[in-house]
C-alpha cells in the first residue's frame, strides 16, 4: 500500500517538476475541455431532430424546396408584446412547410391549417408549454412551479376560448362546455368573470320553492334529493351524497317552509273524476299540442323522444299533485314567473284530458320504498342548516334563505390555476386538466367535507366543460385588449303594451328569437312584419299549420281568441320591419304572364329551386325549404324580391344559397312565386 | 372507494394487459359498427367500435381473442378482448393527437395459429376539417347524405340528379381541389355539372369553402392521396 502510494506520488512529482512533461498533459486536458462544448453542442436534441428532418425530407419530391426553406440552428418567434419567446421551430423543422400535412411523423408535420398565422401568436399561446426550451422535456413536460405542461391535444379548443368569447365554428366542445357551465348552473355557485368585465350567466332558471308542498310530495322531494338521475335522466339538478337523514331533513324544511297558493288549490273535481271517454284522446291532445317540442317522455324501447327546453315528463305522474298540475297547466307563470312554458289556453275538458294523460305517466318504484316519519322542529331546523351548506338558494328561491354571494371559488382564472395549489389524489396524472374533470367527475372523493354536487355528466360532457374552465387564464386577461372578440352582448328585448303581455304569457321568446332575445328552435321574427301578410298572419296565429312537413318541432295551436291574434297580429305587422326596404313597393298582384312563365323557367331549370322547395305537390317533392304552394298568399313580394337578392341579410344563418341574382331575375321569380296562391292546383296550371 | 374508482378513470389502460385464453377461434372478422366516425383529435369517439369473430359457416364465435392495433398515439380500451356471448369484441378508441385518418387493425388468430384482421378508419378533425363538417351538416348533408333522421329528413330521394356523397372517394379522388372549389362557388353548371347544385359562392366565405374541400379529402374512402409537387418534366 505504501510502496503504491509513493509510486504514484513519485510519478506525479515526475510530471509536475518536468516543464516539458506537465505543459503536455495541460495542454491534452485542455483540448478535451474544448471539444466538451462543441460536442455537447453537436449532440444537442435539437440538432439531433434537425439532422433527422434533412434525412427525412431528402428523398422527398419536395427536397429541394425543404431544404432551400430549412435554416439550421435555434429558430424563434419572440413577439414582445404578447410575451411570447418559442423556440418550438427548433424541432419541429416543417411546420410553415404546407407540402408535410401528410406527414405523420412528429416532430416534422406541417401545422395544420387554422385561421391564425404562427408568427403572429406563437406556440405557447394555444399549446401552453415553455416555448423557450430546447429541450423536450423542458419544452413540452415540465412541472415546475410558474412552469406548465404542454396541453394535451383534446383540450386544445380552450385556447381559442382566451380571446373568443362568442360560439365558434369550428370549436364545438369549447362551445358545449360554456353552454354545460351555463345550463347546469355551475356559474351560480362560481363566479366567472370575463376579460371584458361581464359574468357568466345561467340559461337554465329552476323552479322557486315557495310553494313546493302544493306541487309535490315530502316523499318524492326526499327520493329525488337522494338521487335526481333516478327521477329523470336528464335532470340538471345534481347529485348531493345526501345521508338518508340528511335528505329527510331537508325534504322535511322545504315542505314546512312552502306557502299554500290558494290558485294551486283551485281545479275543477267535478270534471277530473269521470274518466275520459276516449282513452286515447289525451296522448293525441300532448301531440297535438306539440309538448314533444320542449318535454321529452321514454318511448317503449327506452329512449327518450321530445325536446330538452321542459323537464322530462316520464315519471311526472310520480312528482306532481293533480290540483297543481291543472292550475300549472292553466297558468304557467302564476306559479313560475320565470318558467318557459307557454300558456295555453286549454279548455277545462282538455286541461282535464291533458292532466289525467299525465297522472298515468308514473313510476311507483321511485318513492315506493320512502318512508318518513312525521318531522320534528329540530328536523326541520337542521334541514333549513343544510339548506344553507349546501348552497341550495343559489339557483333555487327558497323562502327565508338568502341567495349566498360568491358560494364556490371564483372561477375566472382556474385555467392558468399552479400545479403547487392543487391537491392531487394518490395515482392521479398531476396536470391541471386532469385534475379540473376529476372534479368534476368525482367531486366528493377530494375531500368528504366538500360542498360540490355530482353531477349527471357523459365523460364527453366532462370533456367539454374542463374545455370551458381550461379557456379560463391569466393570459386571456394579460393579452392586447385589441385580441379580445366579446361575446354578442345580451339582449334584454322584451315586447311592449298590450301584446307585449301576450307574448309573454305565450312565452313566444322560448323558441323564437326577436331583437337578439329568444330561442333558437323557431324562426326568427325581428322582421316578421315585413315578410308575411297580414291575413296569413292573422288566421296562421288561430290555427298554425306548418310550412315543413318534415319538422318534428312545430308551433302549437294555443287557442287564442280573435281578439288576441288580431292584437298579435297588429303588433307584429307595425312593429316588426326591417329598415331596408318598404314592405309594400311591390304589389302582391297584378303581374303579367309572361313575367310569371320567365319566373317558371327560371325556378325550374336555371336555379332548380324545385330541389328544396314545392311549388306543384304533384310534381316536386323537395322538402328541405318551406312549402311554396301558397307562398303567394303567405309572403310579401318585396320581402320575396329582397329575400331572392340576399337570404343571408334578411334571416341570418339560412341555408337558402345566396344565387347572386340579377333585378330581372328576382324579378321574374317573385312574380312566379307570388303567382301561387294556393287552393286549386293553381301551380300545376301554370 | 371513490378515490379509487377516479383513479381508475384517470388512468389511461396500459397495454400491459394480462394475457387473455381464448376458448374458440373463428376464421374472419367482420365489422358490426363504429368505423368511420368523426372525431377531435385525442378525443374519445362517441361510439365504441364493434367487430364479430366468425367461423367459416358465418357463425358467430364466442370467447375467440380480438387484438386492436392502431398508429401510434391512439388508445384503446381495452386492447384485446375475448368476443362476448353474440361473438362481438367491443372497443372504446381515443384518437392520437394529431388530426388525419387512422386506420386501426383488429386481428385473431384461427385453430392453426394463423392470424387474420381487418381494418377500419376512423377520422380525426382538425380545425379545418372541423369548420368544414359543421358547413357540410348544415348546408351540403341535406342532399350528399343518404340517411335521414329523425331531425333531419335527407333530401336525397327528391333529386332527379343524385349527388354523391362524400366519403365517395372514386368520385371525389379525381376532382382536384380547384375543381371542387368551383362547383362549390359558382353551381353545378360551371363545370357542366347538374343545376340541382346552387352556387355557394355568395353563402359561404373562401376559408368554408376549402374547410368543405378538407372535410371531403379526410373522410375520402379509398382515402385521398395528396398528388404532391409536380415538376415539369426536362
């Protein structure tokens, strides 16, 4: 050991004392500390990426153009006042090159094609991740604090929710997520706020409580409060992990806590007692009266058929008391100021027809096995305690619980929320979008304290809505003012007088849409006034018979008397024009037969508008547009006329080509549409 | 419990599945549905996709193992499977991240070992393709698709001129993009083709046009070829 040790001590000593000998070594040590640079330098992962790019693109017919278009070493996009460095280019060599769409490979695909250019936002802005690393793991995985991951592709469509504020073409799950977080009242809870200083607002009004012991049992509050998807499938109201007690308790405050309505007490016993005569009669009136429209109700085979506007009536039978049903069914809005449901003017046979049909639609199992002892005041007290913990009074009104501000967190910036604030569960991924649906999935397996309710959502729903929190960052508020598109502002346009009333007892802006405000199910009738004629109007409001025969949803009969429709009709012609042409410059008669036979040929050969429309039933059969057979009665020739020059400007969003007419033509094809009256086969003749 | 089940869901199913024994074998397998759906790209398909194993009377076969194999980035749920009691294997696909077609391989093996598959597509949306599958159920499906629904009545039937549809690769393949464009813009007639079809060009702006043309090309069966740079021969 010893003799070693001075060997090598001797040998050192050697080198050290010989100038010769030591200025070598030095000079050896010093080279290999050289070519460490350069060769870490050459070994980079980038260069590495690079290198392989020219491999790749050399026996494509493209070559030459690629390598003419590649620039070696450390490519960037730094624009400043986005606060945006990427160096992603780096690697991924092709992605201004369109000729690589067709690439699978990574990291040397083209970008596919999107509206924005690169170099004018960048990567990170859509992709998230650090655009100032050079390498992989630091560019695209990185966890670090202040420091987030690259967003996984399915998410993607959040990034364009940071400026777009309006529904996107294009970006469906973004703009189901925003619809979710509005129509499952998420934003009742959580407050969102958007860049431009407007909140969120909640589409779907559920009912007030007030009044709930007249509407329902205390046994099916508790069934339903214990699981609502087992009421209904589609319900809205989610799910609370309430404790048997629990759910006894709160059923048992909400009934002590509900005032009688004296007109939920009012019904006619005499008519509801004799069965109806025809068994069938009540379902073919729930048609009739397009209830389909808005409620849905499960077929034999088990699917649900009907609309979403209204509650699924399935089991309604189950839920609701007789008397309400009727005095609901007579007076929506006595009840529900806020309801969407029109107010029929039924007659007391049909509102007993209708009733009686409903009544049947029951399902015993749901409350069967609910048994509840008579409550005691310390019941009832705590069941108002939990009414308030749970934050029920934030999308219900319940008498004596205040609507509570701000409930759940503040949700304005939760996309851009750190990885270092959230609790992880064991064995989940830690990344924010992860997290944001496992809370949604399962928010109660964060912590059993927890105030959020499950809710009934499809996994692609779960996608969606995390979607919409992901929009949500600090970057949509930091970004150019300039960058923002605000969402169209809402409307607040309610009909006026006399009418106004009308409308808002027939609750016509549930489906259709005036002034930026309604529906979207039924046309639009900003400018109804211009369009149709007065006539038309008058008996269509009596009696509406439909102009698409292949629609499911139709505008109900609403048995209006004549002195309603002649007040709807007259607000409707006077108050409802478009400002870009008078409604009468045209005559609705009159024109010469061989303006009307140019018409006839025009619409049959040149624009085959016989495609989508009907003019003879006996020889056309398209049935994408309306019926035209009498459009001539139904129609104004100037709205036809404007209608032919330009669809687009008169009813925004129709799928009626824009066919670039000339005067003559539109002309012509007014006089042949006007021409048809209806009646007689008039069509066929000409 | 919950935590656990969440877990579960977070997870994505590894490929490491234990080893299935199938107990039979079949000969072929056919498509029962879920190909060529329309799906964002790293997003789960509506539908699970669903095959049969039969054996060479056209007998469905019950316990045979179905493997489901697909480009890198795509996941399946599971991986393979034994066909349950009608003889079907059923798999939930996520698409791989990236937008295009992706063809997936689902194959068995017979008595002899001998292996036998078929493969399906399915197709990813970018967001052109995405803008041009909005344009095209709104304006063009009423007419190029076959199939009605219950909300939306094709009008297929009425036409004197039937249009093709669009996954019609044989037909479409052959249209060049400029070609397409035109019919698009100026109507039928403009390259001597029906008048059922009207001009778009004043409905729709230039990015719908060609998002229409992009959906066209990435639903294509047989898929579409991009022709490439063509130089002038010397």
């Amino acid at each position: 050991m010893q003799t070693k040790k001075t060997g090598f001590l001797s040998s050192l000593k050697a080198i050290v004392c010989d100038p010769f000998t030591m200025f070598g070594v030095v000079s050896a040590i010093l080279l290999l500390l050289l070519t460490v640079a350069p060769a870490k330098d050459y070994l980079s992962e980038w260069r590495g990426y690079q290198r392989q790019y020219l491999t790749f693109i050399q026996n494509r017919g493209d070559a030459v153009t690629l390598r003419r278009h590649f620039q070696g070493g450390i490519n960037q996009i730094w624009i400043p006042q986005l606060d945006v460095v990427d160096r992603c280019q780096t690697c991924h060599v092709g992605v201004g090159e369109a000729s690589l769409a067709d690439v699978k490979q990574q990291p040397f695909r083209a970008h596919p094609p999107i509206p924005h250019k690169l170099t004018e936002f960048g990567c990170v802005i859509c992709h998230r991740g650090q655009g100032a690393a050079t390498t992989v793991n630091q560019a695209h995985h990185s966890d670090m604090t202040g420091e987030e991951p690259i967003l996984p592709a399915r998410y993607i469509e959040s990034s364009c929710g940071q400026c777009h504020h309006e529904p996107l073409e294009g970006t469906p799950k973004l703009n189901q997520g925003r619809t979710l977080l509005s129509r499952y009242g998420c934003v009742n809870c959580h407050t969102i706020t958007l860049p431009d200083g407007s909140t969120m607002q909640a589409t779907d009004f559920p009912p007030p409580l007030t009044h709930i012991a007249d509407k329902t049992t205390r046994e099916w509050i508790y069934a339903w409060l214990k699981d609502p998807a087992a009421y209904s499938s589609t319900a809205t109201m989610p799910n609370f992990m309430l404790s048997d007690s629990d759910a006894s308790d709160i059923s048992a405050f909400l009934m002590a806590d509900s005032t009688p309505d004296p007109a939920d007490r009012i019904s006619s016993p005499a008519a509801s007692k004799t069965p109806p005569a025809d068994p069938t009669a009540g379902a073919s009136l729930y048609g009739e009266s397009f209830c389909a429209s808005c409620h849905a109700t499960q077929n034999e085979a088990g699917n649900l058929v009907g609309g979403t506007l209204g509650p699924e009536l399935t089991n309604v039978g189950t839920k609701v008391k007789p008397a309400w049903l009727l005095a609901w069914m007579r007076d929506p809005k006595h009840y529900d100021p806020a309801t969407r449901m029109p107010q029929y003017r039924w007659t007391d046979a049909q509102l007993n027809l209708l009733a009686a049909f409903l009544e049947n639609k029951t399902d015993p199992d749901f409350v069967a096995n609910v048994h509840l002892q008579p409550a005691t005041k310390q019941q009832i007290a705590h069941g108002k305690e939990l009414v308030m913990e749970n934050g029920c009074a934030s999308c219900h009104e319940i008498p004596g619980v205040p609507k509570p501000e701000n409930f759940g967190p503040n949700l304005s910036r939760v996309g851009s929320k750190p990885l270092v604030q959230l609790i992880f569960l064991p064995g989940m991924e830690h990344s924010l979008p992860a997290y944001l649906s496992g809370k949604i999935r399962q928010p109660r397996a964060f912590g059993a304290s927890l105030r959020m309710p499950k809710f009934n959502l499809s996994s692609a729903q779960v996608e969606a809505a995390t979607t919409a929190l992901l929009s949500l960052t600090d970057r949509s508020f930091s970004l150019p003012a300039n960058l923002q598109v605000p969402s169209t502002p809402q409307s607040h346009y309610e009909p006026a007088g006399q009418a106004g009333q009308l409308m808002s007892s027939l609750n016509c802006l549930s489906c259709h849409s005036i002034n930026g405000h309604g529906g979207t199910m039924a046309p639009d009738l900003s400018w109804e006034g211009s369009s149709v004629q007065r006539t038309w109007l008058e008996s269509f409001l009596k009696n509406p018979n439909t102009l698409r025969p292949t629609l499911i949803r139709r505008m109900p009969k609403f048995n209006l008397t004549d002195a309603e429709s002649t007040v709807l009709t007259d607000y409707i012609m006077t108050a409802y024009q478009t400002p870009s042409f008078v409604r009468d410059e045209m005559p609705l008669t009159g024109y010469s037969p061989a303006l009307i036979e140019k018409g006839r040929e025009l619409f049959y050969s040149r624009y085959a508008c016989q495609s989508c429309h009907m003019v003879n039933p006996n020889v056309d059969k398209g049935y994408i547009g309306p019926t035209l057979t009498d459009v001539g009665a139904r129609l104004n020739a100037a709205w036809i006329f404007h209608y032919l020059k330009d669809p687009q400007a008169l009813r925004p969003g129709t799928i009626e080509p824009n066919q670039h007419l000339s005067d003559d033509d539109a002309n012509a094809l007014t006089a042949f549409l006007m021409a048809q009256k209806g009646g007689a086969g008039q069509g066929a003749k000409q | 419990m919950l935590a656990l089940a969440l877990c579960a869901g977070c997870k994505h199913p590894t490929s490491s599945a234990p080893a299935l024994k199938p107990t039979a074998s079949g000969t072929a397998i056919v498509l029962v549905g879920g190909d060529k759906q329309l799906g964002s790209p790293g997003s789960r398909l509506s539908q699970p996709l669903q095959f049969q194993v039969n054996d060479n009377l056209g007998n469905a076969v019950t316990g045979a193992e179905v493997e489901i194999t697909g480009p890198k980035g795509v996941i399946f749920d599971p991986a393979q499977v034994l066909t349950d009691e009608n003889g079907q294997a059923t798999f939930k696909v996520r698409l791989g991240g990236i937008s295009g077609r992706y063809e997936l391989t689902a194959s068995s093996r017979d008595a002899h070992g001998k292996p036998f598959s078929l493969t399906v597509a399915e197709f990813a949306a970018g967001y052109q393709e995405q803008v041009g599958y909005e344009v095209n159920e709104k304006y063009c499906s009423r007419c190029h698709d076959q199939d009605s629904t219950v909300t939306q009545v094709s009008n297929y039937d009425n036409l004197a001129v039937k249009p093709h549809s669009f996954s019609n690769g044989d037909v479409y393949n052959k249209i060049t993009a400029s070609d397409l464009a035109t019919i698009i813009t100026h109507g039928g007639p403009a390259i001597n083709r029906s008048a059922l079809m009207p001009p778009y060009g004043w409905t729709l702006n230039k990015a719908e046009t060609q998002a229409v043309i992009a959906y066209i090309r990435l639903v294509s069966d047989p898929p579409y070829v991009a022709p490439g740079v063509v130089y002038a021969k010397h």
